[in-house]
C-alpha cells in the first residue's frame, strides 16, 4: 500500500470514527458542561442508571428489537427460500422488488407510507406499528444474508435426505436449517441492530408509551446536550458494535462451513 492510499484511510477512519471516540471520552467527563473536561469519573453511567424514564425507553427499544427481529428472520428466511428454491415463478421480480424495496428506500418515505397505512386500516400507532415497521424493513437485510447461504449450500445432503424418505418439513428442520443456522442468527442480530439504532420509522409510527430510546435520546438533545447523553449514547454504541461484531463473526463462520 502506498503512503498515499494509507493517508486516505487514515483520514478516512479518522473522519467516521473520531467523533465516536470524542463521544465516549466526554461521557466519563466529571463536568457538567460537555465541552469543558473536568476529569475521569463515572458519575454519569450512575446518573443514567437511575433515570427512569430513559431506562423504560431503552426497555421498549430492546422490546421492539427481539419481536421485530424475530418476525423479520422468519419471513426473510421464507423469501430466501421461495427465490432459492422454486426457481422462476409468475411475479418473481414482483416479489423480489417488493422484498428489496424498503432497503434502498429512504427512511422518510417508508416511514410515512407506513404512517398512512395504519391511519389507513385504523390500527392504533404504538408497540405494534413499530415491530411492524421495523420487521417490513429488516425483513429484505435478512433475506439477503440467507439467501446468500442458500447459494453455496450442497443440495446433495438435503437430496440424500429425501431419497430416505423423509418429508420436507423433516429435510428442511433436520439438514437445511442446521446448515444456514449461522447466517439466520447473522440475519437476526443484524435485523436487531437495524430497529434498535432506528429513530426515523419509529418517530412517524410511534404512539404513546412506545418511546424508544433513539427517540429519547433526540429529544433530550434538543433541549442540550449533557454528559448523560454522552452515556446512553456510548452505551448504545457498546451494544450495536458487539452485536455487529458477533453478526460479522457468524457470516464469516457460515462462509468457512460453505468452503470446506
């Protein structure tokens, strides 16, 4: 690599992820002004722990992420099967830009035509239409995980399976889905990043008492930014960088299963 190329990413890791390291840094900042550093201390993670309000916000978006994430694996999974499996079909690219859609869509737009159908049908906004809309968008993230597992798998074990005579509800839940297991969970915890890290969706299809903590957070900041902030900030960051980590160590397992 030339000394130029490693500039470049240099400037450019230091572009995405500095402010990320300025954040943690002042959420263990005695202070209470944010830009004044007052030294180390962990007075803030203690405040943030005992502020009711922010702990339930957090309490849902943990709630909204398990249920959507869950309802997003299982009908990703089924589309990846239908596209994988059953080869053309009458409304293939129907299906699949239907599928693909809210993925490239922006924020906005799904957020409001999502919006408008639940005043539509007359369904109350709250919990529901947030799992609802945080599964329609997730839903395309996790087809494509699996789906691209279902690529490269040996259909020759699921076939040697029929050929003994098991049904394919017996072939699938016996030889498929212990094969793509690794993704489906990479699919899962990258489905629960997604909804957990939403603030736009979830502002339009929110309700009362279904406050997520993206949401709390955003209207805290506009009254001013404090070290707490700083805190359930640096701890949202923790989470969606483990479970991004764990997402990435799992697509890369199920990529050396399909190798060997």
């Amino acid at each position: 690599m030339s000394a130029l190329n490693r500039w470049s990413l240099g400037l450019g890791l230091a572009f995405l992820y500095a402010p990320i390291l300025v954040l943690v840094a002042y959420s263990f900042n005695a202070s209470k002004l944010v830009t004044v550093w007052g030294g180390f201390s962990t007075h803030w993670y203690g405040v943030l722990l005992a502020d009711g309000p922010l702990i339930a916000a957090a309490l849902v978006s943990l709630k909204v992420a398990l249920l959507s994430a869950g309802i997003a694996s299982v009908l990703g999974t089924l589309a990846a099967l239908a596209l994988d499996r059953h080869g053309r079909f009458r409304g293939r690219g129907a299906f699949t830009g239907m599928l693909y859609a809210p993925m490239v869509m922006p924020e906005v737009m799904t957020g409001l035509s999502l919006l408008l159908l639940f005043v539509g049908i007359g369904l109350d906004r709250g919990l529901t239409t947030i799992v609802i809309a945080h599964a329609t968008f997730a839903t395309g993230f996790v087809a494509v995980v699996v789906g691209a597992r279902l690529k490269g798998l040996d259909r020759s074990l699921e076939e040697a399976a029929a050929d003994l005579g098991a049904p394919p509800w017996r072939v699938f839940l016996s030889v498929t889905l212990p094969l793509i297991a690794p993704s489906l969970a990479a699919g899962f915890l990258l489905a629960f990043t997604l909804s957990l890290d939403d603030l736009v969706i979830a502002s339009f299809v929110s309700g009362p008492g279904a406050t997520t903590l993206p949401m709390r957070l955003y209207s805290q900041v506009r009254l001013g930014v404090n070290p707490e902030i700083n805190a359930a900030s640096t701890l949202l960051v923790a989470a969606v960088t483990v479970i991004v980590l764990a997402a990435s160590w799992l697509s890369a397992r199920s990529g050396g299963t399909q190798a060997g």
